[in-house]
C-alpha cells in the first residue's frame, strides 16, 4: 500500500517529463470550455476559447505544474494549427460563386483595414511608452495564430506577449461586431463573416460559422488574407 501511494504521489512529475500530462489537461480545459459555453447559452462576450484558458490556468496553478514543462509538452498541439488553417479552404471552395461576386469591395476593404489594425496598436503602444518588443509583438495582433507567430518571431517580439494580444482582440473585435451589426443595423452574413474573420481571426470565424456557413466562408477569406498581407507588408513597413 505504501508502494503504491508513493508511486500515485511521484505521477504527476512522471507525466510531466512526457507531453502526456499537457495535451491531457490542454484538450480537457478545451471540452470543458465548450461544455460549459453551451450550458450558458453561448454569450458572445465569452467564447469557450476564454473559459478554457482560465480553466486550463487555474488547473495548472492548482497542480504546481512547471509551465515551461507544459508549453514544451504542447507544443505538439501547436503544431495542428497550420493543418487546421490550411482545412478552412473547404468552406471557401464551396462559397467561391459568393466570393467571386464580391471581389470589388474586398479588394478595397482588406488592404484599409488590415493596415489599420496593425496601425493603432503600434501607435498606441508608441504614445505609452512601449519598447520595441512590445510593438512588434503588439502588431500582429488581429492575425490567425499560425501566422501572427511568425511574424512576431520575424520582428523581434515576444509570442507569449502576442498571444493574449491575439486572444484579447479575438474576443474583443467579435463582441463589437455582433453589437455594431444590431445598431447599423447590418443582416448580410457575407459581410459580418468577413468582418469577423479579417478582424477576430479565428475567434471570429468560430463565431461566423454560427451564424452561417456562408459567413463562416467569408471569414475564412478575411482571416485568410488578412494574415497573408499582413505577413508581407509589416516586416517591411518595421525594418523603415
């Protein structure tokens, strides 16, 4: 018996040096959060990507795990989202006669205000007195996250940094979205997806696919173009 309770005491260091313990606690916070957005009748000012985060913190301030040990061991979940940015093509392929119709006003709306969102962040942070590294992990903040960390890692920033910059304006852009659609008020799904998508990057296009499929495709096109401009164009505008 002793055996065995000092066997259940040494566990949790045992799972720690395997990726086991991390992608365990990370997918259940993931389930958890979603359980527990469902049974709270899905607020749009609080997406399950947020109660999972505070779960999965709270877990791990609760369990004293080392939280390098655990961005190590998740890593290979980081490593899905690439495959999974790359999978919202499907819905873009299947909405492309939309797409197609409304390339006029995409090509004048992604280029405004793609620049914008990077614009006055950087011009904020600047009035604050930020340093370097906050400005550049500050910049991409309105990117899907596969390519937002590229980016940051390009520019000199830091990606813990950029990550709650990423999640906060996830949250932020798409409880503004769906309140600014209410006032205006706006009803085509074509163009609240795309606003979704090209602002709250994956969180809003989560929360396009709700409303629709076709706003879900139309998310998907922001968010997809949205980080492809911004790749190309904010390293450049950085090193002026």
């Amino acid at each position: 018996m002793a055996e065995f309770l000092t066997r259940l005491q040494a566990l949790p260091d045992t799972l720690g040096a395997t990726p086991v313990l991390a992608i365990g606690l990370t997918l259940g916070a993931f389930f958890a959060g979603n359980w527990l957005f469902a049974r709270m009748g899905r607020p749009v000012w609080l997406p399950p990507v947020v109660l999972a985060a505070c779960l999965l913190s709270g877990v791990i301030a609760v369990l004293a795990v080392d939280y390098q040990s655990y961005h190590q061991g998740a890593g290979w979940l980081t490593v899905l989202l690439g495959p999974a940015t790359v999978a919202l093509g499907i819905p873009l392929y299947q909405q492309m006669h939309h797409i197609r119709a409304m390339w006029r006003p995409i090509l004048v709306t992604l280029p405004i205000a793609a620049t914008l969102a990077a614009v006055y962040a950087v011009v904020i942070g600047w009035a604050l007195g930020a340093t370097p590294e906050v400005l550049a992990s500050l910049a991409p903040k309105s990117v899907t996250a596969p390519i937002a960390i590229g980016i940051t890692e390009q520019l000199g920033g830091s990606v813990p940094l950029m990550m709650g910059g990423l999640l906060i304006t996830g949250v932020v852009a798409t409880l503004f979205v769906d309140l600014l659609a209410r006032l205006l008020p706006v009803n085509d799904e074509r163009i609240l997806g795309f606003a979704l998508g090209l602002n709250g990057h994956a969180i809003g296009t989560a929360r396009a696919f709700e409303i629709s499929h076709a706003a879900g495709a139309f998310a998907s096109l922001g968010m997809s173009l949205t980080g492809v401009f911004t790749a190309l164009i904010l390293p450049l505008v950085f090193r002026i």
